[in-house]
C-alpha cells in the first residue's frame, strides 16, 4: 500500500472540516472556497505523483 493513504486520510478530516466552515461562513467569499478545493487538488496530485515517481525508483533499486 502507499504510504501516503493512511496521511491523506488522517488529513481529510482537518481539510473537509476547514471547507466545510468557509463553505458555510457568510462572511466567506464563494471564490475563496473553491480556491482552497483547486489548491487541495493540485497539492494531492503533485504529492501523488512523488510518491509514486519514489515508489518507482525504490523498486528499481531493489532489484
């Protein structure tokens, strides 16, 4: 398993609750919303995408 799974779901937790607040808040600019969604976004899959180019080269050099 990758083990970036267990840390991004122990972050969505923090992450959807923060969401859901500026979601929410009235005083909260819609705009600053999906912001915070297209940086979570973008953010997962440049960290996916690392992982996954480590996971990689780990198994080239084992063998």
């Amino acid at each position: 398993m990758n083990p970036l799974v267990p840390l991004f779901v122990v972050l969505l937790f923090p992450i959807g609750a923060i969401c859901t607040l500026l979601f929410t808040d009235t005083g909260i600019e819609p705009a600053l919303f999906w912001a915070a969604v297209k940086t979570f976004a973008i953010l997962f899959a440049v960290a996916g995408g690392i992982s996954f180019a480590a996971s990689r080269l780990a198994e080239r050099s084992h063998g």
